[in-house]
C-alpha cells in the first residue's frame, strides 16, 4: 500500500514543515476532509493517494478512515489492519496512540467509524483529534479524514478550523447524495462556497453539467454556494459479469488533492497540477506538465 523510504529521506523537507508551522502559528496539524459521493473504497484510496503524495513532499501525514464497514468491498475492509477505533479515544476508553499507528515512512493510519455513534451517544467528548495528536507528542503535519458520509457535529471533534473538499460522482443518484453532504457542511461554511471536484462521467462536459446541477440545487434548496475546483476522469473496467467496477482514479488527482491541503509543501514539479477550470480538465494539466 505504501512504499518504503530510506530513513534520511526528506528530512530537510520535514523540518521544513515543521517550521512552515511555527512561523504561521499553526501550533496544530492542518485536518483536511475529503467528503465523498464516490463508494467507500475509491474514496479510501483518494485520500490515502493524497497522503502519500505529501508524504513523499516531506510531510508527515496521518490518515483518518471514516468510511463505515457497510460501505466498503475491499477484502479485510480497511486498506491496513487495524483494532481500535477513534471512538474509543473519544469515550475515554484507550489512549489514542493505541489507534494511530504507523504504516509507511511519515505516514499513520486509524479509523474512526465508530465516532458518530459515540458522539451521537453523548460519549464522545473535547479535546479536538487536533489538541490530543499535540498533547500525546504524534508529530503529524496535515490529517486527512475520509469520509462518505459526513456528520458535522463528529467533525467537529477533528479540529476547530477543519477544511473540507466535496468529490461527487456524477449521475443522478451521486448528485443526490453529493446534496446531501451540501447540506450537512453549509453550517460549517457559513455561507462560504464549498469546494467540489466533479469525478467520473466519461467526459468534462458530463463533469460539468453534473456540477452545474449541483450548484443549481443546492442554491435554490439551501441557497448555499459552490466552488467548482474542475473534474477528472476516472477509468471503469466492466466486470465478468457485466457490472462496472469501482473507479480507478488517476495520479494526477492525488497531487492534486495533495496541492490543495499543503501548498507549501509539495514538491514544486508538481506546481503545474494546480486547480484545474471548466475549459481544462485534470488529465489534461498532467499531460502538459508531462510534456
């Protein structure tokens, strides 16, 4: 799942970010969400390709899974083993470095499928997952959360200045979910656009018209704004029995994801895999930056 790096591999660059944060008075990691429409294991592995993107970059990243068990096909369920949960942590059952644990060269890994209900039990309480990574010395620089079916109210236990990025599929019953998550973060936004990424749909003008729904729905039903950060292709291979398989993402939306939570600090070969706009799709900002 992750490749293996030599001790001294970007240490310069860690310390880099270590003093990144000093000097901007983040005393904390940054919490970046990425709330998906997609299934569980694509979004999984968008977040965790994000991760490892900024890793190699020199950051040190922990990975919060969120997806709920139901929601995934994956053998095993989760991409790594795992046996507590940030539920726990929250509950005051087990101290939390007994659920992150590292998994790859500046890269941790938990779970938190269990939160909501804790958090819905009156279980769950402060500090942030922010303030307890500080106090038990886990020196992370960024936290992405994946999740597919964001609870604001859990998401606030994550941090107190958490960002979000909205990745809908495209189709009817994507953009019907993808308005439901609108619906959920618009509190947390405050009547700022939120910010989505179209994915899939076999061409840029289906990912754009997707959107364009998207963005008309949620203005007319919750008057909240969207930001479009543009769309990627994802490939679909058909299966022995007809179905189309889960999404195969490409690689260009992992640095793009990870340009987006650090800026500073991905690796500056990568600055050309900006946001991409309605008239240039993902793919075709890697292929030039290739060329």
């Amino acid at each position: 799942m992750t490749e293996n790096q030599s001790p001294s591999s970007g240490l310069g660059q860690s310390d880099q970010a270590a003093g990144l944060r000093q000097l901007f008075g983040e005393g904390y990691a940054r919490v970046w969400c990425l709330v998906s429409s997609l299934h569980g294991d694509p979004t999984v592995m968008v977040a965790l390709g994000a991760a490892n993107a900024l890793r190699r970059a020199g950051q040190r990243v922990l990975l919060v899974d969120e997806v709920p068990m139901s929601n995934r096909s994956l053998l095993g369920g989760t991409p790594f083993p795992v046996r507590y949960d940030l539920g726990q942590v929250f509950s005051g059952l087990i101290g939390i470095e007994k659920v992150v644990k590292p998994v790859g060269d500046r890269l941790w890994y938990c779970v938190a499928t269990k939160l909501r209900r804790a958090k819905e039990d009156k279980k769950a309480k402060p500090p942030t997952l922010a303030e307890r990574l500080q106090q038990a010395g886990i020196d992370v620089d960024v936290v992405i959360v994946a999740s597919t079916d964001p609870h604001r109210s859990t998401h606030q236990l994550f941090a107190d200045d958490m960002e979000h990025i909205l990745i809908s599929g495209t189709g009817d019953t994507a953009i019907e979910k993808s308005l439901k998550m609108v619906s959920e973060l618009a509190v947390l936004f405050g009547g700022s656009p939120i910010p989505v990424l179209s994915v899939g749909g076999g061409s840029q003008e289906i990912g754009d018209e997707s959107f364009e729904s998207l963005q008309r729905q949620a203005y007319e039903l919750l008057d909240q704004p969207l930001d479009y950060l543009g769309w990627v292709r994802a490939m679909q291979f058909a299966t022995a029995q007809g179905d189309e398989s889960e999404p195969m993402m490409p690689s260009s939306l992992y640095r793009l994801m990870a340009s987006r939570i650090f800026p500073e600090g991905v690796i500056k070969d990568h600055s050309a895999l900006s946001v991409s706009t309605r008239s240039e799709s993902v793919e075709d900002v890697d292929s030039q930056a290739s060329a």
